[in-house]
C-alpha cells in the first residue's frame, strides 16, 4: 500500500478551484475565515498552512470533505457540486 503525500501547492488549487466554482472571491473567502487575501492566495499558491480551526472552517464554506482537500479524494468531489447546487438554489 502505498501512501499518499500532502502536496501543499495541489492542496492550494483544490482550495482555489473549490473557491471558483462557488463564485467566491478571495477577498470574500478571507472576510469569511476572518484572514487577509493576501493569506488566502498564499494558501493558495502553497506557501502557507492553515490552523486547524481555519480549515474545518474553510471545508465547511467551501463544502468539501478534508479528504479531498488535503489528498484529492475524487469519491468526495461529488460532494462539491452537491454543494454548488444547494448553494445556488438557496
């Protein structure tokens, strides 16, 4: 078996493109998590970690699972565009 890596840089496009595809700015995003924009593209760019209050957080916004975030867990993608869809028709 073998294990899978956290890769901070493709952890930050998930984050951007879970971001994207909700509409989110990052502006937005950062009033939400309380943080600056500047973090946010930092997070985004993989320069930057996030707390773990951040992240529960920023998974709950973005309505992903950690899974797939951190490790790119293809079987909880579909949950984001479950969320996008209850997002838009509320």
């Amino acid at each position: 078996m073998s294990l899978k890596q956290l890769e901070p840089l493709v952890m930050g496009e998930r984050i951007r493109k879970s971001r994207e595809r909700l509409g989110l700015t990052r502006e937005h995003l950062a009033e939400l998590l309380d943080v600056t924009p500047k973090f946010i593209a930092d997070i985004e760019y993989g320069n930057k970690g996030l707390s773990l209050k951040n992240f529960i957080l920023l998974i709950q916004i973005l309505g992903v699972s950690a899974d797939y975030l951190l490790l790119g867990d293809e079987e909880h993608k579909a949950r984001l565009l479950v969320c996008e869809v209850k997002f838009y028709l509320e």
